[in-house]
C-alpha cells in the first residue's frame, strides 16, 4: 500500500491524517459534553435532594456538591402515606401488569411463530393493523367505562395487556430457534404448551428479559390510563402523585408539621428527594438489564 | 407437509370448489392446530375488544352520543361534528401547532440520533463507546413526569437554566409561561430524552456493514469521512427510509401525555394540539361525540400520510414498510 503513495502524496496524507485526529479531539470532546448534559440533571437533583433546606433557597444555580447536609427532606418523603400507598400501587401494576404481557405476548409470539397455521397471516395483519389505525382516546374511554373498569386496578393492566411491537420482537426470537429440538419433544408426545414453556422460554432469556424491561418500565412510567381512570387515591400509583408534587406544586401534604418560616425550602427539597426516591428503583437495575436490552432491539430490527 | 403443498395447488384449479375446499381445510387445520389456536384466543380476544372495540365505538363521531342511549342507539346526525370542528374558532390553531411541533421535530428532532450514532462509530476505544451509549440510553427510561417535573424546576425564574443564563449576562426567562418557548422546550428536552436510545437501531444497521467494502474504500484511498459518507450513510439509509416513513404517518399526531403536562393556558396558543383538544374536550368537558370526530379525523389523515409515504418511498427508494 505504501508503494502507491508517492513521495508527493506524503504531506497529503500528513494533512489528511491531522485532519483526523482534529476530528477525533473534537469528537471525544462533544461525547463528554453528551455524557455532561445527560447526567448533571440527575446530579444536581441528588446535590440538591440532601442539601439543607434553608441554604439551597439562597443558594440556587450550578451545584457542584450538596450546599450543608440534611436528610430531612428524605424523612418527610419516606414517612408520607401517599407516597407509600402510591409505591405499593405502582409495584402491584408493574408486577401484576408485567405477567400478564409477558404471558400474553409469549403465547402470541408462538403461536404466530409456527409454520402451516393457515390464519396466522389474517391475525398477523389484524395486529398489525392496530399499530397504524385506532378508534381513538374517547371510544377507548368509553369502552373502559362500559365495560365498569372505571376506578378498579384492572383499568391499568387489562386494556395495556400486550403490545404488538414487543409481540413482533418475541416471534422474531423464537423463530431463530432450531426447529429440530421442538420435532424430537413432538415425537416424544409434547403438545405445543409443553414446548412454548419447557424448551423455548427457557431458551429465550434474553429476550424475555428485555420484554420484561419494556413493559415493566412502561407500567412503571406511566400516569396518563391512571390519570383519566382512576378517582380513588388510594389506587393511585407513584407517578400520579409525583405529579401533583412536582407540576402542580402542591407539596402541602408533607409540610403539615413543619414550622411556618421552613415550609417553602423545606417543600424545594422534598421535591428533589421525590425524584430520588421514584427514579432509584429503575437507576438500580439499569446496568444490569443493559446489556440485555440492545440485543433484543437488535432482534427485533432486524426483520421490521 | 409435502402433501399439504400439493394438495393446495391442485384445489385453486377447479374454481367452483375452492370456498368449499378451503373452509375444509380450515376444519382440519383447527384441528391439527387445536393448541396453537387455542394458544390465539387470549390474544385474538384481547385486539378485538380493546382495540377493535373503539373503532366500533367511533361511530359516536357520526351521532348525538348519549350515555343513557349506548353507542348503537343513539341518533345518528351524519357528519355535523366535523363540520362544526372545521369552522371552529381553533381549528386552524390546531393544525398549525400540530403540524409545525411535528415539522421541528423532523427538522431537529430526527436527524439527532442519526448524527449521534455516525459520530458514536467513528470512536475507537471501545470502552469509551460503551460509557457513552450506556449513559446515553439512560434517559429514555426516565418518566415523563419526572422528566417535566425537572424542568419545570430547572426553568423557574431562580432555577439551574435562568442561572447560567444569568452567569452569561443574559435575561432569565419563565420558558413556562411564554408561548414563543414552548415548541423549544418541547422538542429540545424530547432530544435529551431520545438521542441516545434512538441511536441504536442504527448502531445496529451499522454493525451489520460488511467490513470489506471499508477495507475496499481504504485501498482505494477513501479517508474516514469518505468512508462514512460513501459506505455508512448509504448502509443505513433503509432504516433511516423507514423511519422516515413512520414520522410521515405520524405528521399530524402529538404524544399528548407530554404536553399535558408541560402546557397552560398561557401557552396554549403554540402549545395546544389536536390530541390534547380531544383530552380537554371528551374527557374533561364529556363532549364525547364531538371529540370522538375530532380524533377520528385526525387517526384518518394519519392513516393517509403513512400510506402515502409508503407508496411514495417504494417508488423512490424501493425500501417501503409493506
């Protein structure tokens, strides 16, 4: 290769070669700027959540480490009846929700992974089509209402059961499993359950994992079906009540206890100890679930 | 499963006998299928009431609903709901905010992650590579509420944003209470949020590059941003179409969990869209039939532009979704 190069191509390939590594500076460069914007947010929400109340108020801007030290606001969160009812909801619907997707979606994903069914095309495309076209928020509202989920827990899991797009991801993974193992259990006498939930489940970890992940982040997330179904507070999970605490404001029911000239620090940090405290859950299993998570998305774009 | 084959082929001859033919082999099929089936009912079930169910229930878009009557019995006035939507005073509001917070969002929002993962591949050491991604994806997971909740804290005339600004010379600015910053604050934090997570469908596009045509480039003397634009663009380009594609049939549809949450009345004027139009209409003020033409015109243009998209990108680029 050197050999095609001439003498008069040195300085060229010298330039070329700066160029190069101006390139590279400057790309590191914006990638730590990336890293910067993307974590600082999270930073200064935890600097912020365990600073004391009361200098943070006159100190507010840039934070490079919490401004004094206080737990207090952590306490007032921790001891909140509506946070801890709003936990145990939102644990029960991720939980609850979570089976119910995987079980559906499993079957689902089988059953439109089999070859010679001759209505699986038909039912391929009825899904699929409900991925493009719907009736809509208000007849969905309706339908909830009519059918008297309005105000139970089952208004958060039955109409969320499954989602096409995480069905397509599953069935794209099944089908890269060898056919030969399923035909020696059908000799055996195995019908198609026993296979579904003896020999491809336990072969499909990974991409039981990420569906796991998707939908459990999904229940753990979501506020707006809660929002516009539920009445009762008591069924109310974390992010509903998040909401009230930090867009509209109302910090009241923490500071009930707290002496008059306090309460507006006092409500600035238990605002950021919320964040924490509801963010924590899912800043914990994200390393662990990560490495999971790309490769199901790669199975599933690479038939879409 | 050879026999099966044959067996087809020979009954699509004989054209009379077909219907009868097929509703046999059907009989068998639910037979020699009864788990796989079975299996299907849950799931068959589930899309028809909960997703096929609203589309029945649309019709309220064409009648007077009212809840003592039920969807089917209540008196059909035709297409008045539309028209009066058409000569609302909002209308034009509507699909001016929808249609432009949708073109920003193509302009700004869309080739980010793109950009992102070009750059995330020209990094050499892969343990770099990893942090970024790793760190980047983060966010996407993060709640809305959560992620609104921070900015509205952040945006506050004394918040971390207005103090840099201030730490510069400039003026703080209430980003929540003017119109002119909405779309701004909309689509800058929905970047923050989706660059990273975006950028992986295309890191995989990339990773699935024959190397060889790199090596075929640099024999060539192609250097590394030849190499991109020559090899890896064109490499990505199907799933970029088709991503495309799915933007285009979304042009008139907003996510209105975000807005919801991020709007006010002082901001409605740029902020408001059509789907937040049918949440404030049908489920606050229970105009269930108005709102439910509303959404429906909107879920029909939607449907249109995809399609269309679709035709004009098979023509194109002979990459299409179906």
């Amino acid at each position: 290769m050197k050999l095609v190069y001439g003498k008069g191509n040195s300085t060229m390939k010298m330039k070329q070669r700066l160029g190069e590594k101006t390139f590279d500076f400057v790309n590191t460069l914006f990638m730590l700027t990336l890293i910067l914007v993307t974590l600082y947010p999270f930073l200064y929400v935890l600097f912020a959540s365990v600073s004391d109340p009361g200098l943070l108020a006159k100190n507010r801007g840039i934070l490079f480490a919490p401004v004094g030290f206080s737990l207090r606001a952590y306490e007032l969160v921790l001891n909140n009846a509506m946070i801890i009812i709003g936990y145990a909801n939102t644990l029960f619907y991720v939980i609850v929700g979570t089976a119910i997707n995987i079980f559906l979606t499993s079957l689902g994903a089988y059953a439109l992974s089999r070859r010679n069914v001759m209505l699986k095309k038909p039912i391929m495309m009825m899904l699929v089509f409900t991925m493009f076209f719907s009736g809509g928020l208000v007849p969905t509202y309706l339908l909830i209402n009519d059918l008297g989920m309005m105000d139970t827990r089952w208004a958060l899991i039955i109409p969320s059961a499954m989602s096409v797009w995480n069905l397509i991801i599953m069935r794209t993974s099944f089908q890269g499993i060898p056919e030969s193992l399923e035909e020696a259990a059908k000799l055996d006498g195995a019908n198609d359950f026993t296979i579904l939930f003896r020999i491809i489940l336990p072969l499909s970890l990974p991409v039981l994992a990420v569906m796991v992940l998707f939908y459990g982040v999904g229940h753990w997330n979501s506020y707006f079906n809660a929002m516009i179904y539920l009445r009762d507070r008591d069924l109310f999970p974390l992010q509903l009540i998040l909401r009230e605490i930090l867009i509209t404001n109302s910090t009241d029911n923490f500071i009930t206890g707290v002496a008059g000239g306090d309460r507006y620090p006092i409500g600035e940090t238990v605002k950021y100890a919320t964040i924490i405290v509801a963010t924590l859950p899912i800043l914990f299993l994200y390393p662990f679930l990560q490495k999971y998570f790309v490769k199901g998305f790669m199975i599933g774009s690479i038939k879409e | 499963m050879e026999t099966l084959r044959t067996e087809t082929r020979e009954t699509k001859s004989p054209a009379l006998s077909t219907n009868e033919t097929y509703w046999k082999r059907l009989a068998k099929d639910l037979i020699r299928n009864k788990y796989i089936y079975i299996m299907l009912l849950p799931v068959v079930i589930y899309y028809l009431v909960f997703h096929y169910g609203p589309m029945y229930g649309v019709q309220i878009a064409f009648k007077n609903y009212n809840t003592t009557e039920g969807i089917w019995a209540s008196p059909w006035i035709g297409f008045n709901h539309f028209v009066e939507f058409f000569n609302s005073f909002y209308f034009w509001r509507l699909i001016k905010n929808t249609f432009l917070i949708n073109f920003y969002e193509l302009i700004f929002a869309f080739p980010a992650p793109i950009i992102l993962a070009l750059l995330l591949n020209e990094i050499r050491k892969m343990w770099f590579k990893r942090v970024v991604q790793t760190i980047s994806y983060l966010p996407h997971f993060i709640s809305i509420v959560v992620v609104v909740g921070m900015l509205v804290d952040f945006t506050t005339i004394d918040g971390l944003i207005n103090a840099i600004l201030v730490s510069f010379g400039f003026e703080p600015i209430s980003f929540f209470q003017q119109a002119d910053w909405f779309r701004t604050v909309y689509i800058g934090s929905g970047i923050w949020q989706g660059i990273g997570w975006g950028s992986i469908i295309y890191l995989a596009a990339m990773a699935n590059i024959n190397p060889a045509l790199y090596e075929a480039a640099k024999i060539d003397g192609a250097g590394r941003f030849k190499q991109v634009l020559h090899i890896t663009i064109p490499g990505i380009a199907p799933i970029i179409i088709i991503l495309l594609i799915l933007q285009m049939g979304s042009m008139l549809s907003v996510g209105f969990e975000k807005i919801i949450l991020m709007y006010n009345p002082m901001t409605y004027e740029t902020a408001d869209v059509i789907s937040t139009y049918v949440y404030r209409k049908g489920i606050l003020e229970a105009s269930f039939s108005f709102s439910a033409a509303v959404g429906l015109f909107n879920a029909v243009i939607n449907f249109t532009l995809l399609i269309l998209a679709n035709r004009i990108s098979r023509r194109v680029s002979e990459t299409s979704l179906w």
